[in-house]
C-alpha cells in the first residue's frame, strides 16, 4: 500500500509540474511565453523550424505529464517525458552540470524518475482504477 501511495505522489508531483511546462509553451500559462515566444528562443539557440519544436516541446511536455500524472498509458507519458528532457538537455543545459549554471541536473533527474515509473508501473491508485 506504501509502495502505491508513493508511485502516486511520484506521479502527480512530476507529472503535473512537467504538464504545467508544457502549458507555460503551448499556451502562456505560468508566466509562460506561449507558442510564439518559446518559437522566438528556440530559433535563437537554431533550434528550427522554431514553431513546430515548439509545437512539439510544448505537447511533450503537456501530454506526457497529463498521462505520467494519471498512470493512463503511463509508459507513453513517461517515454514523452524522457524524450522531451533529453533533448532539452543536449540542445540546451549540456553545458554545465548544476541547474543554477543553466545546466542538466533537473533535467536528468525527470529522466530517471519517468524512467523507474515506467520500469516499475504506475502502482494502483491510477485514474481508471478509481
């Protein structure tokens, strides 16, 4: 039973925060940029077409939280999790190891938790279990 309500915890902190995000790139949300500005600085780091790497970024992060946080296809939401990280992490926070240099230490940390989720299961307390 321990074990369950962890994953859940796990799942809902992680998943929600990697959806709150997504929605910071897709719709402004949370002190966000929306599409257009998040567009804006992935042209200016080249990562191109701007736009739809926003596109992309943004429901990466959106769906893959939504169905992390829910433990629905929670394998998806967590491969969407990872793929969206990982290339963060290469394109943009290789440099420097510690977030407060702008480095991939959150970034690898959300890797390694979608991952073990994944590996492990959701546990039981999932939406369509309630």
């Amino acid at each position: 039973m321990l074990t369950n309500l962890a994953l859940l915890l796990i799942r809902l902190v992680v998943g929600l925060i990697m959806a709150g995000h997504g929605s910071q790139k897709l719709f402004g949300w949370f002190g966000g940029h929306g599409l257009k500005g998040t567009a804006g600085f992935f042209e200016s780091i080249k990562i191109k077409p701007g736009y739809l790497m926003a596109l992309l970024a943004g429901l990466g992060e959106f769906a893959g939280g939504l169905l992390f946080a829910a433990g629905v296809f929670t394998w998806i939401g967590a491969l969407l999790i990872i793929v969206t990280m990982f290339v963060a992490l290469i394109t943009v926070h290789r440099k420097a190891f510690w977030v407060t240099s702008g480095g991939f230490e959150y970034n690898l940390i959300l890797i390694v938790v979608a991952l073990a989720v994944a590996l492990t299961g959701p546990g039981s307390y999932v939406l369509f279990h309630l």
